[in-house]
C-alpha cells in the first residue's frame, strides 16, 4: 500500500487523499483491471495479479452548469438520501444507477449526494449484484428506510413493552390507524 501511495503521489506531484477511490479510478477509466484488492481499513492491501490491460471505460463524466441546476432545483437542493441542504454542505453530481451498471448520463439518472451519503454509496455498491432499480441508494425517493426520531422510537418502544407486543407492530397499527382515519 505504501509502495502504491508513493507512486501514485510521485506521479501527481503531491499527496492523493484517498488512495483506495484512485485505483478503483484506474480499474475503471484505464482499464486496470489485475489489482486486488483484501482486507479492509489498516489492513487493507492491493496485490498486482498481472499487467493486461481491458479497454478503457468511457472517461468520467458530469453535468453542465445549467443540467446541474436543474437536477439541484428537482431534489430542492438537498442530499438525495439524507435531505441536508446545499448550505449545509456541498453537494456532489451522483450517477444513480453507476456506469458500470448499466447506467447512462441521461438527466434522469443523476441526482445530488453529499460527499458522506456518496462515500456510503460507494462502498455500497462496490461488490453489489442486486438490481439497481430497488437500491435505497439508487433511487432513494422510493426505497429509502423512513427515519422516525429517536424520541419517536423510544414512545414506541415504551409502549410496546407496556402492552407486551412488537414495536414494529406497534408502529404499523399506528400506520394503519392514521391510513383508516383519513
């Protein structure tokens, strides 16, 4: 790893943050596809299997400022998945479905992420083989796990010991309840 992050930032001229994002860069956009990668955090290591190149995947792409708007103006300026604002943080142009998947540049298959949320992704994707159309990550406006406060949570745990049953059933009653009333 360290050999790897001496080349890599000798290469540059100055030190790459993320060295993990950068080969996994490389497998994709240079067609390095002989590196593997074991272990995970401090024990993380990358083995050269061999030097064949694949071809070149399409190079890395992003939005015109005006297309950027535009996605930024449909999800209200906030993170796709966990709704912080653009003043909150900056926000990064997301494939939702990744190129590697399938996925094109079309205006539709872009949305916004923090960099936290797009880390998360990421990683998320990295070995995935489920359908990208029912990913939370992917398409979070219709698969995402609804967020109740933890002070939510804690009513509902307290009553669901109280009454000896299941919170989630507590939870679903109370769904349902609110459904039938209105």
């Amino acid at each position: 790893m360290q050999a790897l992050r001496a080349v890599i930032n000798n290469y540059r001229g100055k030190p790459y943050s993320d060295l993990a994002r950068r080969i996994r860069e490389l497998q994709g956009e240079e067609g390095v596809v002989g590196i593997q990668r074991t272990g995970s955090g401090l024990h993380t290591k990358y083995q050269l299997l061999h030097t064949r190149l694949e071809p070149k995947r399409v190079p890395r792409t992003g939005l015109n400022d005006e297309d950027w708007t535009r996605v930024l103006i449909a999800y209200k300026y906030r993170c796709a998945v966990c709704g912080r604002s653009s003043t909150e943080m900056r926000l990064d142009q997301d494939h939702k479905r990744p190129r590697l998947r399938g996925g094109g540049d079309e205006l539709s298959n872009w949305q916004p992420l923090c960099k936290e949320c797009n880390n998360f992704k990421s990683t998320a994707c990295r070995y995935c083989n489920l359908d990208c159309a029912s990913c939370p990550w992917a398409f979070p406006e219709h698969h995402a796990p609804v967020r109740l406060s933890a002070e939510n949570i804690e009513r509902i745990r307290s009553t669901a010991l109280k009454i000896d049953q299941d919170p989630s059933s507590v939870l679903n009653e109370i769904v349902d309840h609110y459904f039938d009333v209105t």
